[in-house]
C-alpha cells in the first residue's frame, strides 16, 4: 500500500529477504546507496571557449551494513562461511532491503543484485553488561535498484 500524498515513512521495521527468506529482526541499516561514476570531458565551443562537461558514467558497487540482535539464527554465520571458503556460486544471491510501515507492510523495496556476505562482527562483550548484544553483517552488491 503505498503512503498518502505528503507522508513520509517512518523507520520502523526493515527486514532482509534472500532465497525468499525474509529476516525481520534488522534493527539498522546504513550505506544503502545507488550511486554511478562520472566522466568529465574538456572541450572547446564553436567560438573557442574552453569548457568542461560532465556525463554518467557507469554504475558503482555498493555495500550495506545490517544490524540485528544477536540470535540463534546462524543465517548471517553461514552466508559468510559459503564466500570465505570460496562457494560464490551458492554465495552470490539476490535479495532486497525491505522497509515496513507500522503495520507491517512492505512500503518500499531496495533490490540487491549479486550479493554476497562479506563480513560479519559481533558487538563487544562485556561480563556485567545488560545492553543488547548485535550482529553486523556488512554485504556487497553489484546493483540496486528501487521497487
């Protein structure tokens, strides 16, 4: 369901889908980004002034972090064992970041082209702490493209 004219989504809830398979517990993302290189060309106009020009050039990269609570699910754990021991072919996927709205429908939809997990970190650990303990996957991808 899209958002009425005028409003703007809250950053309530995002989840992760691969294979399918949507993981709803992300409790941040960063560096989701489209961005593409620029290629920047001198010339001379008609009447010989000197001028520099700029065109898109092609599409960049990207990488995303994701951040959840730590969990008993080891998806995170076994995506990045598959690139580290070199099964691209299995670690490769498509996927997308999904963003929900209060209600828990999908409102928007950042599809990831190529993706593969290339680092997971655990947040520090701390005898006596009481806050949270999370999970950082960071992964790359070759494309994004907005739904």
């Amino acid at each position: 369901m899209p958002l009425p004219d005028f409003d703007s989504a809250v950053g309530h809830s995002f989840g992760l889908e691969v294979d399918s398979v949507v993981i709803k517990q992300i409790t941040e993302v960063s560096g989701l980004k489209m961005e593409q290189d620029v290629i920047e060309y001198k010339s001379n106009t008609a009447d010989g002034k000197f001028v520099v020009r700029k065109a898109p050039g092609a599409p960049k990269a990207g990488e995303v972090t994701l951040t959840r609570g730590l969990t008993g699910d080891n998806s995170f754990e076994k995506w990045v064992k598959d690139c580290r021991f070199g099964k691209m072919g299995d670690a490769r996927k498509g996927g997308a970041i999904i963003v929900f709205d209060y209600e828990g429908t999908a409102i928007k939809r950042y599809k990831l082209t190529n993706a593969w997990a290339k680092s997971l970190e655990i947040s520090s650990l701390k005898a006596g702490d009481t806050s949270v303990l999370t999970e950082k996957l960071v992964v790359t991808y070759e494309s994004m493209e907005v739904e």
